[in-house]
C-alpha cells in the first residue's frame, strides 16, 4: 500500500474497560465514518497494540507495551490544514462520539506526521 498524501495524523488512546464495547462500535460505524467523508481525508486504519518479538542487535527481544495507549487510528491527509477546517470540526463533534466515547477516554496522544519523500 502507497501513501498518497503528504501527512498522517496519528491518533492513540486507551478506554475504560466497561466501555470499550460501545467505543469499538461507534469508531468503527460512525466516528472514522465521518471523518473519511471530510474533504483532505485520504484514508483511515485502526489498530491495537500487541506485545511481539524482534531481532535487534543480533537478539531475540520481547517488546511489551505497558505504559503506551492500546488504541492507534493512523488518518491519511492531503493537507495539515485539514485539522482546522470545518469539515474535520464537524466531524469530530458528530454522533454518538463526543457524549458516549470521548469522556470514556484517556492517554490520549495526538501526532501530525509530514511525509519526507514523495
């Protein structure tokens, strides 16, 4: 897969436990959803972090995540601006995320990326 925009905009948080039901849902139906209908959104993936194992240094290592967010959503934008515009306001204040989701949430970490090679 090819990135074709110029930025990612990486998203990553944890959820209370009795509410990581209605979060996977309504991320997954609604929230991302909307966002991919915002003009300069490209593409959306969400992922869950897992401890794994890696060569490095000529060893075995075993990585653990304890301490990061579980949750990371990876956005594809054509432009940074894309982040303050209407579209993206609207979008994240829409449905059933900014009253059921976002106050379950915490460890929250937001992060632009500018891609280096074209």
């Amino acid at each position: 897969m090819a990135f074709e925009g110029k930025f990612l905009f990486v998203v990553r948080m944890d959820v209370s436990p009795e509410k990581e039901g209605v979060f996977n849902e309504v991320y997954d139906t609604e929230h991302v959803e909307d966002i991919l209908k915002v003009p300069g959104v490209l593409s959306a993936a969400r992922y869950r972090t897992e401890e794994f194992e890696v060569m490095l240094g000529g060893e075995k290592k075993r990585i653990s995540p304890a301490g990061e967010p579980s949750y990371l959503t990876v956005y594809e934008l054509e432009s940074a601006d894309v982040l303050t515009g209407e579209g993206w306001a609207e979008a994240v204040e829409g449905g059933r995320w900014p009253s059921e989701v976002r106050p379950h949430t915490y460890n929250r970490r937001h992060r632009l990326y500018r891609r280096l090679q074209s």
